[in-house]
C-alpha cells in the first residue's frame, strides 16, 4: 500500500484539528480545491471514504500523533 505524501499528512493534520477545507488551504497557501484532491488521495490511500475514520487511521499507523501528545 502506498503511503499518504508529508503534503497530505499536512492536510490530514488540519483535518485532525477541525479545520474545514477553506481554513486548511489557507493555512497551507493552496486552494480549497486541492486540499480536496490531496483528502482524496489520502483517503485512498488509507483504505477508508470520509474525514473522520482517515484521521483515526493515520495516528493507529503514527504516521500523525496522537491528539493532545
């Protein structure tokens, strides 16, 4: 299986913080658009199809740490 790219680890990260797609691209200096391109790809890459569960999934495989640590 294909590992997330650090750019979309950043992008989850966001994700993990509440952010919505506007606040993360803005935070990143990209487009709403292409934070929804790297959430996609992420999420394929991860096996799994909404915001939540890719979060969950990357701190269980430490690719992002745990919240709060």
């Amino acid at each position: 299986m294909e590992a997330p790219t650090a750019r979309e680890l950043e992008v989850l990260a966001g994700v993990g913080r509440g952010l919505t797609n506007a606040e993360i691209g803005r935070e990143l200096y990209i487009g709403e658009a292409t934070v929804k391109t790297h959430l996609l790809r992420v999420f394929a890459k991860l096996g799994v199809d909404d915001r939540t569960p890719p979060v969950m999934v990357a701190v269980e495989r430490g690719l992002l740490p745990r919240p709060g640590g």
